[in-house]
C-alpha cells in the first residue's frame, strides 16, 4: 500500500518536517479508523441488566423526578454523568468540573439526539449554587442524595468515596436497561497517564493533544486561575 501523503505545504516547512509529518498522518488515519471501530463495539454492545428501581432523584428544590421521566419522547438513550461533588466533600471535583464546563456548552446539541443529565451526591442547592458560580446554564442537574443510583451505578464506593462515572441507559419495550459504563475507570492506567475514561468527550485534553508541550503527565485544571481579561467585551 501507497504510503499516505498530505497535499498541503506550509511557508518555510522542510523535507524532514514533511516526511515526518506524513509519517504522523498515517498514523492518524489509524487512530481514527480504530476509534470508529470501538465506537461500532460500543453500539453493537448486547442488552444489559435491566435497572433495579426507578431512581426518583431531587431537581429543583421540592421538585422529584424518576429515572423514566428523564427519557424524551423520541429520544431513548439516557446519558447519566455522575460528578464527584459529595456531602463531605468540602470543593467539587476540579477535573469532574472542567469536563462539566466543556459539557455544558454542548449539552443543547448533545439534546438534539438524546437525554443528558448530570448527577450529584449532595443537596441539591449546593449543586445549583456551583452550577451559578461556574455559568452553567445548559446542564441538567440532578441530586442522587436520597437514593442508591450512584452506589449501584459505580459512582460511588462503599465508605461514601466519590467516582466519576459516564453511564449510558436505553429505554426498549418498555423497559429501561443499562448500556454502558467508562469501565476505564477501573483499568490499570498506562505508565505516566490517568484513566483517560472519557477523553474522547473531553476537549480539554485533545486540545493540548495537539501541541508539542502535550498534556503533559503533572498537569490538572483547577477550580480557579489568575484573573484575566475577557475577550469579549
């Protein structure tokens, strides 16, 4: 087979940068041919278990709503983002948080296809409050501090330990079964990595993916940084 060659030139680029950069490109074409590969495992993944109650969860104040409730008409995937954010936990999750900040200004196309909703182990005023001070606007939030869903759905260890956890459930005939889980999670990470569970949901890390500084292996966002000047006025 031809190896791969790119058309585009760039001002002042050399053979040695383009014959590795061709060398890269064959290698992307593979990394993108592989992940359409898992993502074709993932949908082609059997029925799992059927869900053992019909969670009620906390939404707004004295408001309640059940795990069937959050599936759309016409829309039967449920994706379930458990964030770790606790009752004795003093701050939420840094990295739950960033994902969620990217998420949230996603989560209006995300709707377009299927449901989403974001889960919590704490009151549901103490979500709201944090949701306010971080912008998010377009995120569902629910409370789980009344029920079981994150104990059964890996979201949450057996001494009260808060994991993060990407759960994706399907409505069909009338039942509602369980899809998938970020079961990365639970992986051994690869020397010098994290998890990397939901990457591929996650700009953050792609992004930087992109430049020659990386990702880095002793770099995590943080719930604030130095103040600086929007740039929008």
């Amino acid at each position: 087979m031809a190896a791969t060659t790119s058309r585009a030139r760039f001002p002042g680029e050399s053979r040695t940068y383009r014959r590795a950069r061709n060398k890269l490109l064959e290698a992307e074409l593979k990394l993108r041919r592989q992940v359409e590969q898992v993502a074709a495992l993932r949908r082609k993944l059997p029925p799992g278990g059927e869900v053992p109650q019909d969670y009620e969860f906390e939404e707004d104040g004295s408001k309640r709503i059940r795990l069937s409730q959050l599936f759309e008409r016409g829309k039967d995937s449920l994706i379930l983002y458990s964030f770790m954010y606790g009752p004795r936990m003093e701050r939420a999750c840094p990295m739950c948080t960033a994902f969620l900040d990217s998420l949230d200004g996603a989560a209006p196309h995300i709707a377009q296809r299927v449901n989403l909703a974001v889960v919590a182990k704490s009151p549901i005023a103490r979500i709201r409050e944090f949701a306010r001070s971080r912008g998010w606007r377009s995120l569902r939030l629910l409370s789980s501090l009344a029920n079981t869903y994150n104990r059964d759905y890996h979201g949450e260890t057996a001494d009260g330990g808060q994991v993060p956890s990407l759960n994706v459930f399907v409505r069909r005939d009338g039942a509602i079964r369980h899809f998938f889980h970020s079961e990365l999670v639970f992986a051994k990470a690869e020397q010098g990595q994290n998890q990397r569970h939901i990457d591929m949901a996650w700009p953050l890390w792609n992004v930087l993916d992109f430049t020659p500084e990386g990702r880095g292996s002793d770099w995590y966002p943080a719930l604030e940084y130095p103040s600086r000047k929007s740039v929008i006025s």
